[in-house]
C-alpha cells in the first residue's frame, strides 16, 4: 500500500531506481508519454510513476494538477486497459505541499515484452526508446529452456552414452575416481543433468555433447560446427597464422592434455 511514509522514503533515496521515476508535471501530463512510461516500466518488471514531484534532487512535493477529475482518472485507466490490455493502479496522496499522483504499473508477463502501437519500449535516462534486439531476445527467451539442457540425442541405451561420452575424462578432470560399475557413472551424469532418463531409454544433453563427445559429429551437424578451434600465430605479429582444430570431439576431450 502506497503512503505518505513510503512517499517520504522515495525522496530521500539519493537517485531513481530502474522502477521509480518522478515528474513535475505541475499543471498536467501529456498521455501519450505517461503510456510509454508505463510500457518500458512493465517491460523492466513493473515501477512506480510520481507525478507532482521535483525531476532532479534534492527532491520535494511540488503537487500536481494533471488528470485531477475521477472521470479524467477513470478515463485514463480505461485508456491504459484499451492499449495495452494491462491495469494500472493509481494512487493520489494528500501531501502538505501539494498533491501528488502515483502510477503503479505491473511486470509485463514472462517472456512477452509489451508495445505501444507496436513500439516495444525502456527508459534511456529521462526519456523512453525502442529496445534493443538483444534485450528483445532476452525477453522472448524467458521460461524457455537452456539451449545446454536440451537433447543433443534421445532414446538411447546405457552402452551408447558411454560409447559417444568420453566418461573417464569427465572423472579425471573433476579428479574423481572413475565409479567400479557403469550404473555409478550413469548416476553421477545425471546428477549433474548431463544425461536424463525417460521411459523411452536415455538423453543426452547439448551441454554433456558439447563437453565430452569423442565425436561431435556423431551427434548431429549443428554440434558438429561448434568444435574446439585454436588459432595459432607464427611469428611475433598476427600477419601469418594457422588454424589447428583438435578434432571434432568435445570441448573437455579435445583440449584434454
């Protein structure tokens, strides 16, 4: 819940966070930019907007006449449902020096990045700006598995994965005894989710591939291309060099020794 006190402890914080942001905006605040304010702070996991405070430090109550009616509030907010399809709480506080306008805006849901007229949007110092493509990846990236956890080979046996894994080596480097019985390595792999077991026999995953695959191809194509490279320089300049690719095994294989 939204008070004076929690207003007090918002102005006496030296410098705005990632999800608080003040405006003056004495005598009215223009739609449009209060729209992408609540958009870019949903999509940096919901905030706080103050209307009717100082912009810069040291902050104090300057009140605030925008959107001052019940019906400009409620038309507002129904705006905000119409565009965005989100609700957006707000909170007007009676402070001595004037009045003052919070807007609560939540997260955006996990993994789906919120647009205005087809803008995804974030904060860029006092402004708000397109974002990048990386962040958008990141965003849409959300909840979906590791691509190091997914299966690089399903449905196998026991004798496969210790045929297409270089299971020694994994025990050495973790300076581990090798285990007397098959079954031991198997638990210790997948205890660690290198490998997993379903009812239709044992997966292995990219990051157990990637890692100790004696050859990459026999996964697939795409493992095959992400080989250990090493470029090496002839010489005391970069002008003459020469590739040496350990082979097509696993990372934690081919550079072993």
């Amino acid at each position: 819940m939204i008070t004076l006190d929690t207003l007090q402890r918002w102005l006496d914080s030296p410098v705005e966070t990632e999800r608080l942001e003040f405006k003056e905006a004495k005598h009215q605040y223009d739609t449009t930019k209060l729209l992408r304010y609540c958009v870019a702070l949903a999509n940096e996991g919901g905030g706080h907007l103050v209307l009717g405070v100082s912009d810069k430090p040291p902050r104090k109550v300057v009140g605030t006449q925008a959107f001052a009616s019940s019906m400009e509030l409620n038309q507002l907010k129904a705006l905000i449902v119409q565009k965005l399809h989100a609700r957006v709480e707000v909170v007007e506080l009676a402070h001595p020096d004037g009045r003052v306008l919070v807007f609560e805006f939540p997260s955006r849901p996990s993994g789906l990045p919120l647009a205005l007229d087809g803008a995804y949007l974030m904060r860029a110092g006092e402004d708000t700006v397109a974002m990048t493509p990386d962040q958008l990846k990141r965003i849409f990236s959300e909840g979906q598995p590791s691509w190091f956890l997914c299966s690089a080979k399903a449905g196998i046996d026991a004798d496969e994965i210790i045929s297409l894994l270089d299971t020694q080596i994994y025990f050495e480097l973790l300076n581990l005894p090798y285990p007397t019985s098959r079954e031991g390595v198997l638990e210790k792999l997948s205890g660690e989710e290198l490998i997993t077991q379903t009812r239709h026999g044992w997966t292995i995953s990219n990051l157990a591939a990637i890692l100790l695959a004696k050859k990459l191809d026999a996964f697939s194509p795409a493992l095959a291309r992400k080989a250990p490279r090493v470029v090496i320089y002839e010489g005391t300049d970069k002008l003459v060099t020469r590739d040496d690719k350990p082979g097509n095994r696993g990372y934690a294989v081919g550079f072993e020794g």
